[in-house]
C-alpha cells in the first residue's frame, strides 16, 4: 500500500501514484512470467509422455510426440528426459519485461531435442508479436522510426532502438510477393508506380573518423503492379508486384513471365488485359504471350489527349479552359456511345472536325485507337460485366494512392528492403479491407 510522508512538505500525488503503477505491474509481470514456465513445463510433460520422477520404461514405445532430436532424429517420447532449464532474458511486451524459463529437453543419444511450442515462443524471441502488431500498425500509417522510439519510451515497453524497429518492419518482407494464384481471374490490370530510392553512385568519400563509406544518390524506380479483377463478384486482388530497374521491355518480360508461371493465362480464364500502353509493356506483351484480349487504358489515353491539345494564343485563362474543357468533351463522348455503331460515327466525326484546327490530338486519337474500344466485344459477350471494369485500370490508381500516402511522407527510401516491407503491407491491408467487404 502507499504511504504518505509524515512531513510539513506537499503532497507529490502523481509521483505517489506513477510508483504504485510501477510497483503494480512489475509484480504483474512476475506472475505473468510464473505461470508462463509453469505452461512450458507442462508441455514438455506432455512430450515426454510422464511426469517428474516417473521412469522412462513406464512410457510406451510406440507414443510419439511434438519433439524431434536433432541429433538422430527420433520422435518418441521413451528416448526423451528433462534436462533442466535454459537461460533466457526476458520476453518484451506490451506489458512490460517478462521473466521466465525455457525447459530443455535431451535425448538418449545425447542429442538436443527440438520442441514445437505451438507459435508460444520461437527460437532466440526477444519480442512479442504484441509488440510488433503496434510497430506494423505504427508503421501503417506512416509514423517515423523516432517518432516509434519516443511512443514507446513513453510506454512500458521502453524505448527501443531504431536499428531493432526498422529490422521487425523488414520482417514484412515474409510476405511473398510471388504468390500461387488460386483462381485466374478474368481480367488483369498492369501498371507501374515510381519511388525513390537511395542507393550508392559509385562514388566515395572519407567520414570524420577516416573511414571510406560509399556516396548515396537519389535514383528513381518503378514498383510493377498486377491486379486481377473478377467482374462477376466484384472481386479484386494484387496478384504480384516487383521491384524494377526501368519500364523498359525487358524488365517487363520478367514480370509478366512471374505471372504466366503462375499459371494466369487464357487458358485457364484469363481473358482481357488493360495497361496504359507504355511502349515497354506493349512489347513485353508481344514476347510473353497470355493468349487474351488487350484493352488501353481510356484514362490515359485521354490524358494523352489533353497533352496533345494546342490552343492559340491571345485568350485568357478562363477562356483556354473553356475551350478545352469543349474539345474535350467531343473526344470523350466517343468512348461514352452505348453501341459499337455509333461509337464509329463519333469517332469519324471527331477526325473530320478536329483534323485541321488540332492535328497533334487527333493524331494521338488515331494512334492504337482499336485497341480502346475491345471492351464492346467483352460487353456483348458478358452482359453482367459493368462496364468500369473493362475500360480502365482506375482500381489498380485507386490502390496506387495507398502506395503514394506511404512514400510521399518518407520521400526517399533506404534500401530495397525497406520499399519491399512497405509493399508487403500496403498490400496486406489492401486483401484485409477487401475481405471485410
């Protein structure tokens, strides 16, 4: 119990109560770490087949148990026997440090025995997963190392080392990004977003103490990103992403030989692919061949479009975004006609009137203009497919914001391992918010 001072001096309340508190969960974590051995023990009786004091020639020799030897390799308990306790520092939770003992057990052979704790406790574990759920979840919504290591020294969990949070966040990295596909979905998404990376330019340099450490640079590289979308349900997942040196075609014909190994090709469902056209992809798509459909993007192409517009000179700024909002809008309404038919009529239109006054934008229309209309065949074909799934890779942009909330704060990232923990949750996140819909 707490003991007021006998003294004319005032009252330290906050300081009175801050040592019970203390006082109160060191003695939690006492018990806490007693009956934690008292568990491991318990399983180790478990696996031994007997309890303390009881002869091994009391077991049978046909029960087997979790634990392996690593010496000879035998499972059955008759060969195993208690062989004290190992010593261990104490485990780091939200709670505070934990005390307890690892119980070892031996083998006849002389040999250690390999115990399966059930994910209770792991080899060499110094933190607990709590611990590392309120770093993944810091780190999901961008907090800085320092900034964890000044939450946590407020906690009871201590302060840690930016060395030691920085390593649990690449431990995300357990999350492959190459994956099985289950099902292969009907239509694929394929894009490329760009980060910034620090990596060595080839230059050194001599640090205060005399010692040559390789010059950083900022280099720029792109994430390629696979999205399957199943229009029937509505689904949607990331099916694969890498890391990339450039958009240039070879590096896609690594890609998308990941995704053709998966098994995600027509015959097996595959049937339209939508991207943006980049002159890269257009020709890794041309060596890796997905037996399917290709669709452009619309969104890029009209802003390929709007690029392409040139207004004259003279007019002021309210009346050049008029115009072009209306030259816009005519370009846009080919791709809004609800029938192939009249989708050609207003494309013919457009050439006709546009032809002269805007050249380079017609140019840009005309350019693989079939390949933005293959969604019609697809709508005919699939009269339940809605039509925001067929014409743009607007819900692959739509998971890209993810990405871009996460590396615009960090402006530069460290080491690829650090993009790849990055992209490990993101996506994480993504496939958790799409199963609670």
């Amino acid at each position: 119990m707490a003991r007021i001072p006998e003294t004319c001096a005032p009252v330290n309340a906050r300081a009175l109560f801050e040592s019970q508190v203390d006082e109160a969960l060191e003695s939690l974590c006492q018990t806490i770490g007693a009956r934690f051995t008292t568990l491991l023990v318990a399983i180790v009786s478990h696996i031994v087949g007997r309890g303390h004091y009881v002869r091994r020639m009391r077991v049978s020799k046909r029960l087997l148990r979790e634990g392996k030897c690593c010496r000879c390799g035998s499972n059955r308990s008759r060969r195993f026997s208690r062989n004290g306790f190992r010593s261990r520092e104490s485990l780091l939770t939200i709670w505070g440090e934990i005390p307890f003992q690892l119980p070892r057990v031996r083998c006849q052979c002389g040999g250690s025995v390999k115990i399966d704790w059930g994910g209770l406790i792991r080899p060499h574990q110094r933190i607990g997963d709590d611990v590392d759920v309120q770093i993944q979840r810091l780190g999901g919504i961008a907090v800085s190392l320092r900034q964890m290591r000044e939450l946590f020294g407020q906690l009871h969990i201590g302060p840690l080392a930016l060395r030691t949070l920085n390593k649990r966040l690449h431990l995300l990295m357990n999350l492959d990004p190459g994956r099985e596909a289950e099902d292969v979905p009907p239509v694929l998404e394929v894009d490329a977003i760009w980060v910034t990376l620090l990596r060595a330019n080839g230059e050194v340099r001599r640090d205060r103490k005399g010692r040559k450490r390789l010059v950083k640079g900022r280099f720029k590289v792109p994430i390629m990103i696979a999205m399957g979308v199943w229009p029937d349900s509505e689904r949607r997942e990331i099916l694969l992403w890498r890391i990339g040196v450039d958009e240039g075609a070879e590096e896609w014909v690594k890609f998308l030989e990941i995704l053709e190994e998966q098994g995600i090709r027509g015959e097996n469902g595959l049937k339209l692919i939508i991207h943006d056209g980049g002159k890269g992809l257009c020709s890794a798509l041309q060596t890796v061949w997905f037996n399917a459909e290709q669709q452009r993007c619309l969104f890029h192409k009209l802003r390929n479009i709007a690029d392409a517009i040139h207004l004259p000179d003279g007019l002021t700024r309210k009346q050049r975004k008029r115009l072009r909002k209306k030259i816009m809008k005519d370009f846009k309404g080919i791709w809004e006609a609800r029938r192939y038919e009249t989708m050609l009529r207003r494309y013919l239109k457009v050439v006709r009137a546009y032809r002269d006054t805007q050249p380079e934008a017609v140019a840009t229309l005309r350019r693989d203009f079939r390949a933005t209309v293959t969604y019609y065949a697809f709508e005919k074909q699939f009269p339940t497919w809605k039509r925001k799934y067929l014409r743009t890779t607007s819900h692959l942009e739509r998971f890209n914001r993810n990405i871009r909330r996460r590396t615009r704060p960090a402006n530069a990232y460290h080491s690829d391992p650090g993009v790849a923990a990055m992209m490990s949750q993101v996506v994480r996140q993504f496939h958790d918010a799409q199963r609670q819909r």
